[in-house]
C-alpha cells in the first residue's frame, strides 16, 4: 500500500521554540511542514509571513507546504519562491482565474494546488484538473486550530479520488482539518495522500507516536 505524506501544521506548534519543534518533527518521521498563511481578510485570523517562513526554511530540511489562506495569493507567490517554498495551495473561492494563480505558482518550480473549502463544490476543480498538483480539502472551516473534523468533506474526498481514477490524473489529494488517529484510516483508505494535523500532533506526549499512528493503515 501507498506511504501516506504526514504534515504537521505549524499553526500548533511552540514558535518560543520553533527551531526545536522542527527538529523533533524531523526526527519524528513527518514528511512536510504545512504553514497557514493568513491575512485577517479571507480569514479573521492572522499567521505569521515571510520573515518567519524564511527563518523555517533555514531550519527545516523537508519541504514546506504553504497554505495561502488570504484574498490575494498572487501578491505571496514571488516572496515564497525567493523563500523557496516547495508547494503552495490557494482558494479557489478567492480568484476569477485559477489557472493563472497555478501557472504562476508552477513558473517557481512549485507544486501548485487547489484548496476546496467545506461549503465548496467538489467539482470546482473540473476545469483546471490538468493543471494542478495536489488538492486540499479543508475538513474544517479555515482560520483556526483545534475544530473538529466535518463529516461532508469525507464525501467530498471520496468525490475527488473517484474522479482522479476515472481520468487517470495523478495529482495529491490532502486532508487538513480534525485528522486524528480516529479518522485518519478511513481518510487514508478513501484516497489521501497526504494528512495535516496540527493539535492532535502538538499536544500529544510523543510527535513519533502520534505521526505514526496517522499514517498505521498506509503502512499496514
């Protein structure tokens, strides 16, 4: 079986101590780092921005996976790519011209994705399928840790996976929102690829433990 990506969300971690945080994540077997950039506009939550994300790239040797969470990605995708980010992902419900957003992202060397929010139809991706990397499907409203996992957007994934498979396309689905132990089987055997979990990662007693019990069925 598949070996399933497991990114932690930063969103959850101690930045007193980042450096160290990465590093125990690092040791403790996670594949990406996902950091939530947010604008206090598309979301009512602010994140951290460039300065910081660029002090984790000094530190991090796994990509990163950046999650524009804001009303305007085009404007953050040159800073990344100075940065060197190695995957980013945008709203859709945020642009009139997805491919554009995705072509420019790709121009970087970047992987390009599509965020889908809970009240967002699978099939928004349709029209751009053949341009994307990976998909992110939001299993909780965006903005804030620590939400519980919405059961629709397990329909939602299964929606997409049948739909990749139809149209041999090979792009990532991820899953971001609620992902614990509890779920993470079920996500997996539905058809993701990668998992982001911030608090069920960050407020266990072992990260190793924890990132380990997310991806037990991929590895099974």
């Amino acid at each position: 079986m598949k070996k399933v990506l497991i990114a932690p969300s930063l969103l959850s971690a101690d930045f007193g101590r980042i450096k160290e945080e990465i590093e125990i994540l690092e040791k403790s077997g996670a594949d990406l780092l996902h950091l939530d950039v947010m604008d206090g506009h598309f979301v009512p939550n602010l994140s951290f921005g460039n300065p910081v994300i660029h002090s984790i790239k000094n530190y991090s040797t796994i990509p990163l996976d950046v999650h524009l969470m804001v009303t305007n990605p085009l404007d953050y995708i040159l800073p990344l790519a100075e940065i060197g980010v190695d995957m980013i992902s945008f709203h859709i419900e945020t642009v009139f011209h997805a491919d554009r957003i995705i072509n420019e992202i790709k121009k970087h060397r970047i992987l390009a994705g599509i965020v889908l929010n809970p009240a967002t139809h699978w099939n928004s991706i349709e029209y751009i399928s053949e341009l994307i990397d990976f998909v992110l499907i939001m299993t909780v409203n965006p903005g804030f840790g620590g939400q519980s996992f919405i059961l629709s957007g397990l329909n939602k994934l299964i929606k997409i996976n049948e739909f990749r498979s139809e149209n041999d396309y090979h792009w990532k689905i991820e899953i971001d929102g609620g992902v614990t132990d509890q779920n993470s089987d079920l996500l997996i055997q539905s058809g993701a690829d990668i998992l982001v979990s911030g608090s069920y990662i960050f407020k266990s007693n072992s990260y190793k433990d924890s990132i380990r019990s997310l991806r037990l069925c991929s590895l099974s």
